[in-house]
C-alpha cells in the first residue's frame, strides 16, 4: 500500500524494489522507505511465526507464506545495498 501512495500503481513484479531503493523517475522521501522497511520486517516475523505455529497449513498456504518470505528477504537485501549505507 506504501508503495502505491508513493507512486502509483506499480507492477507486481518490480513495484516494491523500486520503491524501496528509491529507483523510480520520482524519489521517495527517506522516511517513507524506513517505514516501508519496518513493516516488511513486522511482516516477515510474522509470517515466520505463522510457520512455526501449531496451526497445520495446507500445501498451497505454506508455499504462499514461504514464497513471501523470500520475496520480502529479496526486497530488504536489494534496500539495504542500494538506499542504506
């Protein structure tokens, strides 16, 4: 959702990358990308709970929450080598 207030609309694929590293034709201000970054960071340890909760998931769940955990590490590293010194 930050991203789309920031920007517009993105596409699925590169949206929140670009948002995060600041890579778009407009720049986003600083502290949007930190609070971007500290909801993913919320997110994913949230997910990560979820896996390791007593809740049995189904296949297709936990491939959904396994694969947006790997989305979210992508897009933290790709931010942190590119926007954060």
């Amino acid at each position: 959702r930050l991203c789309n207030l920031a920007l517009g609309p993105q596409s699925p694929s590169g949206g929140l990358s670009l948002f995060m590293s600041g890579s778009s034709s407009s720049k986003v201000p600083e502290d949007v990308q930190s609070l971007a970054y500290a909801q993913l960071k919320t997110l994913e340890a949230s997910l990560k709970k979820s896996l390791a909760g007593k809740v049995k998931l189904d296949d297709y769940t936990r491939a959904h929450i396994q694969d947006t955990i790997e989305r979210i590490r992508k897009t933290v590293e790709s931010e942190v080598a590119t926007a954060r010194p």
